[in-house]
C-alpha cells in the first residue's frame, strides 16, 4: 500500500473521530442523531413509552468526593479520562431528577444494539441532554453510563443555585464517549 493511501486513510479515520455534532433543540425524548453523506444530520426519534414500568433504584451520586474514583465499578481502559468542557450551564433537576434515569432506560432498552459508527445516542429531558457518542460501531452499556457519571461529576463539580456545569467521559480505547450538556450543546 502506497504511503499516500496510508496518510488518506488516516486523515479520514481522524476526521470521522473529531467531528462535532451540533445538538438540535428536540422535545423530551430518545434519538440517535447521525451524519449523511452530505454532512447533514439525520435524527431517528427512538422514545419508547415507559411511563408504564417501575423505575430501577439506582445509587446516583449528585455531590463531589476528595477521591473521583471512590466509587469505580468499571475498568476502563488506559486513556479514559474526564473532561470539563466548559460551556452552558443547565439545570440540575432536569437530569438528576429526570435525564439520568431516562438514559438508563433508554440504554438498557437498547440491550446489545450496537450503534454506528459517528452517531450519537441522547436522551433529551428540560434543557440537559445525556449522550453517548460511537466513534466505531458500539453498544450502550448502563454499567458504563453509571461509572462515567459518577467519575465525570467528581471532576465536573460546578454547581450553583440548581445548575450544574457539563461534562464527559473520554473512552478512546473503546472509540466513545459518555456525556451530559445543555441542549443546543456541540458535543462529541
């Protein structure tokens, strides 16, 4: 293989990794967002009626410790690491309250689908979306969802007066991302 093949080769796979999705203003609800061949965004509305199911009781942890990985149920791979991007603000009632367990749902909804390469799983509750970005074919996984979430509010700890700061968990060893933002947010 000629190294100029190579090098496109590379430059596409980069580009695919670092493109970054403009999130529309949606109504409460699941979507997978994708990007055509155009580069225009398409948006499948996946939300299922659950207001008929029991919600699990799952342990969330809103406020901050001294040690970010107390509580580490996962083991991620080398690499991973949180980030505070920086950006909007949203309010805190509307994941904590709403968006966390709505993603769950959604999540464990999806069991072992693995969505495509560049979409963008999300949950839409008030004004704070929680995502998932698939760098590569991936599936969502509810224990990864509970351990990003913790790991990135200990490091993303801005709150005031009911809004919390965004913030995401970088897996590039497993070409995805997990995340939480304002709607209207870029992300991924």
């Amino acid at each position: 293989m000629k190294l100029s093949s190579v090098l496109a080769l590379s430059a596409a796979f980069s580009s695919a990794l670092s493109q970054t999705i403009q999130l529309p203003e949606l109504a409460d609800g699941t979507y997978l967002i994708s990007i055509d061949g155009d580069g225009k965004q398409i948006l499948t509305d996946m939300t299922v009626n659950t207001t008929d199911t029991t919600p699990v009781a799952i342990p969330k942890r809103e406020t901050t410790s001294i040690n970010s990985r107390i509580n580490k149920r996962f083991n991620w791979p080398s690499g991973t690491y949180p980030w505070c991007p920086g950006g909007d603000w949203f309010l805190q009632s509307d994941f904590y309250d709403h968006g966390w367990d709505a993603f769950y749902g959604a999540c464990a909804a999806n069991g072992d689908y693995k969505f495509p390469r560049g979409s963008v799983f999300v949950q839409y509750q008030g004004n704070s979306v929680s995502y998932m970005c698939a760098y590569t074919t991936n599936p969502c996984s509810v224990d990864e969802w509970i351990d990003a979430v913790n790991w990135v509010s200990s490091n993303c700890a801005g709150r005031s007066n009911g809004w919390m700061e965004p913030g995401y968990l970088n897996i590039p060893g497993w070409n995805k991302r997990y995340g939480y933002a304002k709607s209207g947010s870029s992300i991924c």
